[in-house]
C-alpha cells in the first residue's frame, strides 16, 4: 500500500510541475497607469523593481485596479541588457500616469523576482497579487 501511495504522490507532483511551468499562466491586458507613487531611485544603486498602480480597460480582468511589478522603470523596456532581459521586454520608454498600456502579466512574481521590491501600497494592501510586467507597450 505504501508503494502505490508513494507512487500517486510522485505522478501527483509531476502533474503539478508540468501545469506549473505552462506558459498560460500569463495574462494579456490593456490597463490605465492611475498611481506612481513616490519618484524611481536611480538605477544605478541597486537593482529593483517598482509597484504601480492600474485600472485595467480591457482584457480578463477589466474594471479592476491592479498592482504591478516593473523592473527599473526609469529604462525603457527594449533598453534592459542585463539578467532580467528575458522577463523583460515592449516598446514603452517612459511611465506617465494616465497614459494606456498594453501590458504581458504573470501573477508569479516569487518565480521570476527575488530583489528588492518597493512597494508603497503594501502597509495599506498586503492581500492583492502583484503581477510581474513581462511585456509593456503603449496601448494603441
């Protein structure tokens, strides 16, 4: 008996994995950057990534206000060589508030960051996800 539970537990765990590492836990969006709060530390002190604040206006998650992950976002996207290149990416070069962007999100951020987080919204909001930005565009 020992054995076919160990068994179910192994085939379990690699059913889990494999969902785990699909690529479909992304998701595509179009959002309203509504807060930045504070001003971007320069980025050659350290590497960071910085939470914002959406209201999302098209996708699977409209109506809702969001938080998400943008690593150094005082770069533009396409300008980002070092380690992080491959979970970051797009044609946006500044971020404004108020401006629409076409945003690639995955709710994993543990998975692709393990940096510094500056998050101003977490002594008022430590439940919501904080989506990691792999691809940001300006929305058309």
């Amino acid at each position: 008996m020992r054995y076919l539970l160990g068994s179910f537990a192994i085939l379990y765990l690699a059913c889990s994995l494999s969902i785990a590492g699909e690529k479909g836990s992304t998701i595509d969006l179009t959002a309203k950057l509504i807060d930045i709060p504070g001003k971007f530390p320069a980025d050659d002190l350290y590497d960071y990534a910085y939470v914002m604040k959406y209201k999302v206006i098209g996708g699977k998650l409209d109506g809702q206000e969001i938080l998400v992950v943008h690593y150094k976002p005082r770069r533009a996207r396409n300008k980002i060589k070092d380690q992080m290149q491959k979970f970051v990416s797009g044609k946006l070069k500044r971020f404004k508030e108020g401006d629409r962007h076409s945003l690639t999100l995955d709710p994993e951020l543990d998975k692709i960051w393990q940096g510094t987080v500056i998050d101003d919204f977490f002594a008022t909001d430590r439940k919501s996800i904080r989506y990691w930005c792999l691809k940001a565009d300006p929305a058309k």
